[in-house]
C-alpha cells in the first residue's frame, strides 16, 4: 500500500513538474505568438495589461527569462528583480496611480495560475486588507 502511494505521489510530482517546465501563456506572448495590450518593453522584461483586470488598473510586468515562480527566483537574478520592481512603479505612475498594490503570487495556493514569474500592479480603487 504504501509503495504504491509512494508510486501515485512520485507520478503526480512528475506531472507537475512537466506542467511547470511547459510553455506558459506568458512565454507565448513573449514570443509574440499571443497578443496583448502592452505598454512598456525592455530587454529584460514587459508589462500588459492583465485579460481579467480586478481593478480600473491591472498591469502584468514579466521578465524575459522565463522563472516559474519567486521561489525558483536565484540570487543572480537579483538586479532583474529590482529591475521588475522599478518597472512596476514607472508603469503605475504612468497609469496616473498615486496608491496601488503590487502583487507576486507564489505557487497554486496562493492564486497562482501562470507559472511564469510575474507582478501585478492593482490600482485605481480602494483596496482592502487583508487581501482574501
Ligand atoms: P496569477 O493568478 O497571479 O498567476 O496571475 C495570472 C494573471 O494572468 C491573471 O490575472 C490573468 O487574468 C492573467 N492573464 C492570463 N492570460 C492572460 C493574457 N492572455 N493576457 C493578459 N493577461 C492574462
């Protein structure tokens, strides 16, 4: 019995694994292959506006490199996180935000959909706290 859990547990781990490496929504619109409504690039990262917004403002910033989450984040990756960070308060600014959220989503519990780093920056409400 115990083996055979093991074997279930070992197989959905793979099958998740498989998941994580696959080529997200994001890597597609990456490549250009997916449109989106973007407003900012750079040759680290982009920002678009998110499909479902939650708010009158809802913007995405990836990075280029394709991270599956900020618990796969390296420490080399730390000036590309700082970077995403600057964007994301130059693309609120933009959007005429002067209080907003900026939010990282980390694995399935958490809310986590596409397994592609990303911050959104949700504003031009009021926000409540503690979020759900
Ligand atoms: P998360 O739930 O933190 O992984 O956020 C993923 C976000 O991506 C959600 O807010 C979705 O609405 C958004 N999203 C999914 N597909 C697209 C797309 N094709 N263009 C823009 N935003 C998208």
């Amino acid at each position: 019995m115990e083996k055979i859990n093991s074997r279930i547990i070992k197989s959905l781990e793979l099958k998740r694994e498989s998941i994580m490496n696959e080529e997200t929504i994001f890597g597609k619109i990456l490549k250009g292959e997916i449109p989106c409504d973007k407003i900012h690039s750079d040759s680290l990262c982009i920002a678009f506006r998110d499909i479902q917004p939650q708010a009158p403002v809802h913007i995405l910033i990836i990075p280029r490199k394709p991270i599956t989450s900020l618990k796969e984040a390296k420490d080399e990756d730390i000036d590309l996180l700082g970077h995403l960070l600057i964007i994301s308060k130059k693309v609120a600014i933009q959007e005429g935000l002067d209080n907003w959220r900026t939010v990282i989503n980390t694995g399935e519990e958490s809310g986590q959909t596409v397994f592609h780093l990303h911050l959104h920056v949700i504003g031009g409400r009021p926000l409540k706290w503690p979020p759900g």
